[in-house]
C-alpha cells in the first residue's frame, strides 16, 4: 500500500481470524449498531468477500489501523464495511483502502463501485465523493436502529 508524505508506514494484509479483537475494537467504536465477530467470520468464509486491513507500523510492531469488505459480485463492487480507528482518523487510511477497492475490482473486469452510508455521516460521505462517488438513490429505513434511509452512492471503476 503506498503511503503520502507524512502519513505513517501502513501495510495492507488479508483480513485475519486473529485480527477480530482489534477489528472489534474499532467497530464498537465506530458504529451505534456495531457488527458482531460472527458476522465478521461470515466474511471471513464468504467466497465473494474481499476482507482487507491496514496495520500501522511502529518499528517491529504493528497496530490495526483500519479494514474494509466489500463484495465482488454481479459486476458490482460493494463496499460493506469500512472502519479506521479513532487514533488513525484523518491520515488518508480510509481512501487508501477504497483505492486498492477500485485497483483490485479493476483487475477482474468490474467497471462499477456502490455503497450505502448513512446521510448524517458527513465524514464518510465527502471520503466518498473524493473517491468519485455520487449519490444515485435512497434505501428508506435502511438502518433501522436510528430510523435512517441510506444513501446509495455509485462510482465508476476508471480505467489506468
Ligand atoms: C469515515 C472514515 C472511514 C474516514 O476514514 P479516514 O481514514 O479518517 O479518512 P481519510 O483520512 O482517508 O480522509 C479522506 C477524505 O475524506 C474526507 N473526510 C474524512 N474524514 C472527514 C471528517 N471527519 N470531516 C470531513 N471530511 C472528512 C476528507 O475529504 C478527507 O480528505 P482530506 O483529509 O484531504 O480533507 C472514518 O471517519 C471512520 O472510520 N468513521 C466511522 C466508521 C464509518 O463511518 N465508516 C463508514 C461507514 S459508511
């Protein structure tokens, strides 16, 4: 994974088994409905899942940074989840990770990139838009724990 100026030493690896304390942390910290660690492993064993994390280095040691799954399915690549963790926010992890999203939908023929996100989700929704997102459609009560619809947002797989 390359990394801007500034930013820290981030290594993207397959999502792991053993990475589910970390990544639990994060998501409790990052969602008012967070997923469970069984519905990561369904992840884990899904065929059409992409599960991928961020480690940040420091010297011989590394910190869970941020992960993301999407599907690659019916020439769609959807994204289902994406975190970063609270520490890590702001240092270009999260649009790293929706870069290799598009390089590796690219590499198997998937020309289009959708997503949900809640509209009161300001930060992701511009992250989105930097990516080339836009919003094409509304889910009524998509997250019903909070009442919200969800904004579906497409994006373009570019060519090189
Ligand atoms: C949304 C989230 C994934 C962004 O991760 P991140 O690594 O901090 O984002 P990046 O550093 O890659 O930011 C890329 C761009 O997104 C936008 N952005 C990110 N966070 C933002 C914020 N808090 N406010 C405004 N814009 C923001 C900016 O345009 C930013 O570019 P810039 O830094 O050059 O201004 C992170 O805040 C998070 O984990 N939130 C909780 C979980 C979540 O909402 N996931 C998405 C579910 S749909």
């Amino acid at each position: 994974m390359s990394c801007e100026k500034d930013a820290p030493q981030v290594t993207l690896d397959l999502m792991r088994e053993t990475d589910l304390p970390e990544i639990l942390a994060i998501e409790n910290e990052s969602f008012p409905l967070p997923w469970t660690a069984a519905m990561f492993r369904k992840e884990l064993n899904n065929a059409n899942a992409q599960c991928l994390t961020a480690r940040v280095n420091f010297g011989p040691k590394s910190v869970l940074g941020a992960y993301i799954i999407f599907w690659l399915v019916a020439d769609e690549a959807h994204l289902h989840n994406l975190a970063v963790k609270k520490e890590f926010r702001r240092q270009s992890l999260a649009f790293h990770l929706l870069k290799v999203m598009q390089e590796i939908a690219r590499k198997v023929g998937i020309r289009a990139q959708t997503l949900e996100v809640r509209p009161s989700n300001t930060a992701a929704i511009k992250l989105y838009e930097k990516c080339g997102f836009v919003v094409k459609g509304i889910r009524p009560l998509y997250y019903p724990e909070t009442h919200e619809d969800a904004l579906i947002m497409w994006a373009d797989v570019k060519p090189r």
